[in-house]
C-alpha cells in the first residue's frame, strides 16, 4: 500500500510539472466527444477522452502490476 501511494504522489508530481506541455494535448476535443451548445445552456461529455485515459491507465497498472 505503500509503495501504490508513493507511485501515485510521484505521478501527480509529475502531471503537475509537465501541465504546460500536457495541457496543448488535444485531450477532451476529440472527435466522439459530446458537445451541445444553446443559448442557455451547454453540456460537455468527453466520451472518447475518457476511453483513451482509461486504456491508457488500464496499461499502465498492467505494466506496473507485473
């Protein structure tokens, strides 16, 4: 349980310094994600992003877990 925590500290360390290069990632317009516009109203599903992410961390884990 340790380690897992210190690997998910080092891992926001390191989401948290490389923000200014992560953040021109084209992450949450995508094509597949859901965006309605009106007047009053607007509502916003990234539904590819969340797949990519979650692939992306679902790997991840594999690698580590083995």
């Amino acid at each position: 349980m340790n380690r897992t925590l210190i690997l998910i500290g080092l891992l926001v360390i390191a989401v948290g310094l490389l923000w200014p290069w992560l953040s021109r990632l084209p992450l949450g317009q995508l094509p597949g994600d859901i965006a309605i516009r009106r007047e009053n109203f607007s509502f916003y599903f990234p539904i590819t992003t969340m797949i990519i992410i979650s692939v992306v961390l679902s790997a991840v884990m594999w690698l580590l877990d083995r």
